[in-house]
C-alpha cells in the first residue's frame, strides 16, 4: 500500500506440554518456548509499531514466588526491547558462572522460563502511544485463578455501554477504553465463577487450602466467556491466561478479525495469521486451523485442549481488506486471492488502454501490490492468447514463419517503474514530517517509457487517502513524461469508517467520500447533505439496533466510474501534465476474488454489527460540524 495505514494488532499464545527438562533434552535449550515467541513475534511485527508486551506464567511454583511476569514496551524497536529485557538476568547469571542450561535453575529463578506465554503487538487505534495502552494488561489478585492477563486484536463499538454496566455492578474501571472494559468485564465473571465454586466446595465441608486447587481444575472458562461476551459489539480475537496456568482465545461471532491454531504433543500455537505458525513450527497448512467465528479455544492447566461455542455464529464477514492488504501474502490462499484481484481487474484495464498494447507499460507500487500485478498481468496474457489464435487464423495459413514468429513473441511491456526507499519510510514516522518527506519515499526508473506517448497503467492494492498517490507518487511518475497514467486499486472505492480494529475512523480522510461530496456540490445536490445529517441527527439516542445507515444517500446520485473521475480531479498535482486516470476494483470482484471473506464495510457500508451504523453516523455528523473527532 502507498499509504501508511494503521491497522490490526498481532497475538502470539505458547503454551508448553511437557517439562521445560523434555524441551533442554530434545532441543538443546528449555528456551524452547520462549524463542518460538520470539519468532511468532517478529513474524507479525508488521501488525505492531507502536508497542509490544510479553507475560509468561509459571506453573507449579510455591507460594511467596512471582508466577506471572511481564515486560512491555514503546520503544523504536519494541520486541527487541522486550526480549534484551527478558534475557538480561541469563547474562548476569553467566557472569556469575552459573550454569543457565539448567531447565531446573531456569525454572525457579529466571521470570521467564515458564510453561504459558503470551506475546502481543500493538497498532494501536485508540489511546496515545503510551505504555498504559500497551498489552497485555492484567488483573491482579491472591489467588492464583482470579488472576487474569488480556491481549488482543479488537475495537468493541460499544464500549460506552459496557462501561455503564460496569458502573452498575458496583466497579471502577481506572480507563474509559475498550481494553479496560472487557478486562473488567472478564474479570468480573472470572470472580463470580471463582466465588461459585468456592461456596460449593465449602458447603461439601472442604478446608480453604484445599479448595483453591479444586477450582483451578474445576473453572468453566466456556461459562465465564459466555457471560462476559454477551453484549459485545465489534470484531475481536482476544487472548487471556488466568494465573493458574488456564488460556484460552476467542473470536467474534462474525469471525471479523482472524485467529488460527496449531497443537500436536509438545506444544500449543495460536497466532492471528496462519502462514506466521506454519513458518515457525515447520508445519503444513493443513495442520494450522482456523478458531471459527463464536469459538474460543480453551487450554486447561493439565494441557486439555478444546474448541467451545462461545456465541452463536453470524453470516461470515471476515475483513477483506485483511485478504487485500494487511495479512502476510505467504498463506496459500491469501496469495492466490491477490492474484485473482489483479486477474479481474485485466479486462477494464485493456478497454483503459484501448487494447494498445505497443504504447502501454504495466507496473505496480511496491511492495504489497505486487501479486495482484501477477494476476493482472496473467489476465492481460489470457487476452494476448486469444488475439495471437485470432492473428494466426485471420490470414488463413498465408503467413511466413516470420510473421508467425512475431505474432508469437509478441508480450505485453512490464517494468519495475517505481522504487521504495524502505530506509526512508522506516525514518519517516509521524504525520508531521512525513507531509514534509513523503515525496521522497519512491524512486523511479528512468529511460523505458516513450516521452508523451506512452501509457502508464501502475496498480496499487488500495487507495484510502490519496495523499501520497497526490502529493508524492504521481509526480515522481510524470517524471517520465507518460502520455497518461493509470493508476488501478485491487480494492473497491474505500468510503465508509472502520470501527473494528483498523484505523479508518474518519469519514474526510477517503478520498472516495471527499469525491462524492464535491460531486454532489458541482451538480447542485448539496442538500442530501444537510438531509442525511438531519437523518443522523435524529438516530442519535436511539439504540444501536435501531440506526440506519443514512450515508449510504452520499453515494446514491453517482456511479462508482463518476466517483472514480472525481477522485483522479482531485488527486491530480497541478505540475502533472500527463492524464490521470483511476481505476476501481468492483464490489462483485472482490466477492469472486475473496468468496469466503465476505466483510466488504469499507465499501459498502454493509455493517456486520448494529455498532457499525452508528459509528458511521456519528462520523457523518463530525465531518459536518467540523469536529475531528473518532466516532467510537
């Protein structure tokens, strides 16, 4: 993507089946967990640039000793932080000539030789970059099984109603946030299930010391999941370890945000993306599943491992954009989704052209956009095919094996046109200096395109903003004195706020919308403006399952080839001479495309939770008061 978007937070859960001796015996090292974690840590680390949290928790040990430990951090480089943290007490110990491969010295008096780890990254869409908003986040209390520690990839919708209903069972959440709310909310029903069990083993006549262990064995983790999620709107995978040595993860019932898991007998692996496991355990996709929408995975204390129904599930709506742009491009099936972008997009992109293909060159924008330009380039060949079978029958055998020769040989022209200084946008971090710096983020390669005669067609995954396409790389490409540029988006026109996890919250940073309002300005329709913001009005103190979502009207008067001419008006440099042309992926391709990942709200509007409706109408209603605000 050319544009820095902020998005889904990463989680990385180990726990460890046998002794940490099995693992210093079999694999060299009782680190054995705990360097997985790393791996699946920096396997995700493009889900988190604004912090990084670890915890381990100990089993077995006595009471007076720290069973759960945590490092985080919101450092430049955060994991790495963490783990020179980690490991600072082996180095001491080694200096001391103490013998650190000793699983059993390490598991007594290293904080992190542990048998349940839990590893989170952090994107964050909420809160400052500060290390109170960083996860996991805990809950801490005496006994072992009240104890609890949360990460997750999540953006409830709904929180302010959650935070009164915390209010009204008596509690004082120290945060008005989702990550505080749902702690809370878990937490409470961890201590009911607790406070449960323990009057039903004192009325079977049991001594105190003899009932803790029977509840850490007996915690219905299904039951308190059950209980705690029920008013829950939003997408969330989240990941919680209680003190006793239980875990579990659990999902959406709408499946939005991902969550997949491998096991066999020495280990237990959950992570949010599916090839990050298959890389650091070695194993097929076909041994990492997926935790299916409503289902939380539950690994007891004694190593039992099950799937639960924690919410009924809904239709599927798993994030597209997840498909398109934010998950590793390695999964086997991720890869052939971009490729089939690229691939159905070929046919509007030769009509662009005219179908010529001597004065044409094909490119992409680097670095995710380059397997849907494969898969464009495959459908621009699947055409080349069938026109050379054409050629060939057309002269009806009068052709020399020159002329054969030439029809066959001939290939579409694709270059490597635009360049990435990773060095540069790795430099620029904040907003500021990157407005000031972004025009020096590509480069380009000069002396393959014909001065003012030749068509640039450069295919990017997705157009949010618009700002570095404006302000940066459409300049830099004019440099080459296209005749015109096309510039192609693998995803459909993004025109409606996200509000589960990623950073989208804000209806006039779209250039999609900003298109559609001026359209509605220059053909003197400015009042459905005023009418979908009275609309919006009107929902506000009603129930999330009552709203509508009215700014869909935005959009009604105009085709999405209307809305694209628009958008490449506006993002057209004033100093570019050549054409500029945007090109839109279509909903109906994107579902071909993407058929099991059904959740397209960017573009459509088409919410999965009531909670989407009235983020989206809150935003309407920002823009329009001029409040630059999130809607959630």
């Amino acid at each position: 993507m050319s544009e820095q978007i902020k998005h889904e937070c990463g989680i990385a859960l180990i726990r460890l089946l046998k002794p940490l001796s099995y693992y210093q015996e079999k694999y060299g090292t009782w680190k054995y967990g705990l360097n997985k974690l790393y791996l699946l840590m920096e396997k995700q680390h493009n889900r988190g640039q604004d912090g990084a949290g670890v915890v381990c928790v100990k089993n077995n040990l006595g009471p007076g000793t720290a069973y759960i430990n945590r490092f985080r951090s919101v450092e430049q480089n955060p994991i790495k932080d963490i783990f020179d943290k980690v490991n600072k007490p082996l180095k001491k110990a080694r200096r001391h000539n103490i013998d650190i491969d000793d699983s059993e010295w390490a598991s007594e008096n290293f904080p992190f030789a542990g048998e349940l780890y839990l590893g989170h990254l952090r994107y964050g869409t909420f809160g400052k970059n500060s290390i109170d908003f960083v996860h996991p986040v805990a809950r801490q209390n005496n006994w072992r099984s009240r104890n609890l520690v949360l990460a997750g990839n999540f953006n409830l919708t709904n929180t302010d109603e959650l935070f009164k209903v915390l209010i009204e069972l008596g509690q004082h959440p120290k945060a008005y946030t989702d990550t505080v709310t749902a702690l809370e909310k878990v937490g409470h029903f961890l201590d009911e299930e607790n406070q449960l069990l323990f009057r039903k083993y004192k009325n079977e006549g049991y001594r105190n010391n003899d009932i803790s262990p029977l509840i850490e064995k007996n915690l219905d983790i299904q039951n308190i999941l059950e209980r705690a999620t029920k008013d829950w709107d939003g997408g969330y995978a989240i990941a919680g370890l209680i003190g006793h040595g239980d875990a579990f993860v659990v999902r959406d019932p709408w499946g939005i945000r991902p969550a997949y898991y491998y096991f066999d007998e020495e280990i237990a692996v959950v992570a949010s993306e599916r090839p990050v496991i298959q890389t650091v355990m070695d194993v097929h996709a076909r041994e990492v599943n997926e935790i299916g929408p409503g289902e939380a995975l539950i690994i007891k204390k004694d190593g039992w491992i099950s799937k639960e129904m924690i919410r009924v599930p809904h239709k599927r709506k798993s994030c597209s954009f997840e498909r398109i742009y934010f998950s590793r491009g390695s999964d086997k099936d991720i890869y052939q989704e971009r490729k089939q972008l690229g691939r159905l997009l070929s046919p509007t992109i030769l009509k662009a052209v005219d179908y010529d293909f001597e004065n044409t060159v094909f490119s992409y924008i680097p670095n995710t956009s380059e397997t849907a330009f494969y898969g464009m380039m495959e459908g621009v060949r699947e055409y080349l095919v069938d026109w050379k079978i054409g050629e060939i029958q057309k002269k009806n055998g009068s052709l020399t094996n020159e002329d054969i020769k030439k029809i066959i040989s001939f290939e579409p022209r694709m270059e490597k046109i635009a360049i990435k200084d990773v060095k540069l946008r790795t430099f620029i971090a904040d907003d500021a200096s990157r407005d000031d710096l972004v025009a020096h983020v590509y480069d380009v390669t000069y002396g393959v395109i014909k001065n003012d005669v030749d068509t640039l067609v450069i295919i990017d995954d997705s157009i949010v903003r618009g700002t570095t396409l404006r302000n940066s790389i459409l300049r830099i490409l004019d440099r080459l004195h296209p005749k015109k540029i096309i510039v192609v988006s693998s995803a459909p026109q993004i025109r409606y706020p996200d509000c589960y996890g990623i950073d989208m919250a804000q209806l006039d940073k779209f250039i999609a919308f900003n298109a559609a309002i001026e359209l509605l300005k220059e053909t003197g329709q400015e009042a459905i403006i005023d009418s979908v913001y009275k609309k919006c009005k009107e929902q506000e103190n009603l129930s999330k399952e009552e709203m509508v979502n009215y700014v869909r009207e935005i959009y009604k008067p105009f085709t999405a080839e209307q809305v694209s001419a628009k958008i490449a008006e506006l993002l057209k440099p004033d100093d570019c001479g050549a054409e500029v042309e945007i090109v839109y992926q279509s909903i109906e391709n994107l579902h071909k495309a993407c058929p099991n990942d059904l959740g397209d709200w960017y573009f459509t509007g088409n919410y999965p939770t009531p909670g989407g409706n009235r983020v989206v109408n809150s935003s309407f209603i920002y823009f329009v008061e001029g409040k630059n605000e999130r809607a959630y």
